[in-house]
C-alpha cells in the first residue's frame, strides 16, 4: 500500500463509528499507537493508527467523545491486531477496555523466532524484507499539539501501512520451519491482564540496588514504593516526581521516624514534603513489622565455575540458534543460564521448557553434566555427544 495519499483522519464520532464496522469485517487489522508519558502515570493517547489492505485511517482520540466503537474490533477473536513491539500498545488498550486485545501478531516477536533480531526495530524489518525505506524522523515529535502536520500524519501512517504485508511474509516463513506454534506459545504471555495492571505492592521490585537491602530497611523500601506508586497514579504524575528511587533507598536505610529526619533525605521532592505525615505513618508501619511479606528478587551467588560454565553454556545456545536461524535472546538470556548453571534441572527458566527445551534445554543439562561437550577443529566449535 502507498502511503503518498493522505490517510484518514478520524475525528468524529460517527466518522469513528463507520471505519470501525469496516475494520470488523477485516481478518487482519494492523494497529499502531503515538502516547506521551512524560508528564503523567499513565500514557495519554494522542493518536491510533489502524490499516486493512484497502486503507488507512489515523484516529485522533483527543477530538473525539470516547474511543468505544474500537472496543468491539480490538478485542474481536475473528480479528489479528497486527502489532510491532506490542507490550506498550496493549498496556493503552488494556487501559481504555480493561481487556487485552486479542488475538495479535507481534511481527517484532515473530521476526526474532526467524533469526532477524532480538529487538529489531519497525523500520530495518520492513527494509529488509519489503525494501521500503520508512521514514523515522517524527519518531520524537510532540503528537499531543494540534494541528497534526502533513510529516507527521506521513509518518504516523507509514507505522500501519507495511504491518500487514510484513505480516504474512512473517507467517509464511515461521510455516514453513514449523515455528507458527512457537510464536503462539509467546504471545499467549502478552494475552495476561497482569502484566498490564498496576500493582503498588510490586512496585519495589524494580528499584535498583533493593536487593542489597536486608531486614526493616527492605520493608521500608517496599512500603515507600508502594505509597509512591498510588500517590503516582492518583496524580497522575511521573513517578519521580512524586519521590526518587534513590530517596527511596535512602530513607529505607534511615527508617526516619520524625518530619525533621524524612526533609533531611536528599531528593525527597515536593510531594513527599508535602504528605511527609502520610509517608512517615507508611515507614512507621514497614519498621515495626520487622520483616518483609515476601524476599526480595535475588541474584544467584555465582562462583567462579559457574561463571565459567554459564559462558560455555551460552557458547552451545549461539551455536543452536544459529543452526536454527533464530535469534540468540530468543532461545536464553545470561541470567537464565547462570541460574541453569547453578542448579541444573531444578532451574525453573524458559530455556528448560516447551519448544526452547527441544531445541537447547536438553543439551544445556547433558553440557552441565558432561554428557556432551564441545571442542574445537580448525577453527570451528563443534558439538559432541
């Protein structure tokens, strides 16, 4: 499809209403989002991009009423949303329907299953294998201002226009290797509401440097994110705007139990400041329970071997994926492998299961116990039983 003409700009709502009954009669609709979060929790969504073969239309949601005529086509099960990387837009649309669009075609996920890419972006996927060249240059641009430009509605449409050709290169590929099963596997994890649905009580996982935290100092820290994830999403503010992630630690590590002590902690920003009683009730109630409700995510010790070994570990998952013309990042990440090292089958990671186990997992485990080794001839690393 040429995108040169002028997609349409959907506007109004019956406009809205009427693509979205020809969307409804599509096997395949390719899907696109443009959101800013810079200023805000949760993503504003400024524009949709939505293509079948015979259009593309570019939905404008801050002219309109309400987006409800998309929700019966996006959670249409005789419909494909045909996405690329499709964590971020599915967490917009969870956060519009309270649903996860269903069923979709992640061409990022699917690409990496042939060997293309771990991550590989929109614009060298359709180059490579459409010989379209997309133009990137409004990737930064401010899609919350009005009027959108003529570059910028170019650009927003290319997003869509190339999805479903590269869709069905993608799929008639990953058939004939007999990967379609594969790929389903994956995105049937995209499908879990959970991973889109905020959870303050989880929040602290994702503070960096919370595992060298032990005992009061780590209930604190998970009480104060916590607090910081539901002021975050009751203002509708950036996270750190309400408090910092060093903050966090620092005032986990000082337990303070006075106003005085909390406005004493570096970075502690005008909301804390603020709520200071709130917060200090927060931290009071973490020290005095004295221990944590769960353990903190933890890095495996490694020892030296170990180390050792996870390398030659992920000399053999290179060599399999490149056998197999997958991505390596697809078949196990270091972490895994470590963990794999560690503790052999009693490691309880993607590579040990499903397809990858099949076509790595197995050797991994026969590697850590010898019954398999590599060695090296003329240059090449080979695998022996």
């Amino acid at each position: 499809m040429s995108v040169a003409a002028s997609p349409q700009v959907i506007q109004q709502h019956d406009e809205l209403e009427a693509l979205c009954a020809r969307l409804r009669r599509a096997s395949h609709v390719a899907v696109d989002t443009e959101f800013i979060r810079d200023r805000s929790y949760f993503a504003r969504t400024c524009l949709v991009q939505l293509a079948t073969d015979d259009e593309v239309a570019l939905v404008d949601p801050l002219a309109l009423p309400g987006m409800a005529p998309l929700r019966a086509v996006m959670l249409a099960p005789d419909v494909v949303k045909v996405l690329h990387a499709a964590r971020q837009d599915l967490e917009i649309f969870f956060g519009l329907y309270g649903e996860v669009p269903a069923p979709i075609f992640d061409t990022q996920v699917a690409a990496a299953l042939l060997g293309l890419g771990d991550q590989v972006g929109q614009a060298p996927l359709v180059e490579r294998l459409l010989g379209v060249v997309l133009d990137k240059a409004g990737r930064l641009t401010d899609w919350a201002r009005r009027p959108l430009s003529p570059d910028q509605l170019r650009y927003a449409a290319a997003d869509v226009a190339y999805l479903l050709p590269l869709q069905r290169m993608l799929a008639g590929q990953l058939e004939e290797k007999g990967r379609l099963d594969w790929l389903e596997r994956e995105l049937r994890t995209q499908a879990d509401p959970a991973l889109y649905r905020p959870d303050p009580q989880g929040a602290w996982r994702g503070l960096k440097g919370v595992a060298g935290l032990r005992g009061t100092a780590r209930s604190v820290a998970r009480e104060v994110a916590a607090w910081r994830e539901e002021r975050a999403m009751d203002l509708d503010r950036p996270r750190r705007w309400v408090l910092g992630d060093d903050a966090i630690l620092e005032i986990a590590r000082r337990a303070p139990r006075t106003k005085d002590d909390l406005l004493r902690v570096r970075g502690l920003g005008d909301v804390a400041r603020a709520e200071s009683a709130a917060l200090l009730a927060r931290i009071a109630q973490a020290a005095d329970a004295q221990q944590p409700r769960e353990p903190a995510p933890k890095r495996l010790a490694m020892t030296p071997e170990a180390d050792a070994l996870a390398d030659l570990l992920g000399c053999l998952v290179k060599l399999r994926a490149r056998e197999r013309g997958i991505a390596t990042g697809q078949l196990a990440t270091r972490a895994q492998l470590e963990e794999v090292a560690l503790m052999g089958e009693r490691a309880q990671v993607p590579v040990l299961e499903g397809w990858r186990r099949e076509i790595v997992g197995e050797d991994l485990l026969r590697l850590r116990d010898g019954s398999l080794s590599l060695v090296v001839r003329e240059g090449q690393v080979l695998i022996e039983s």
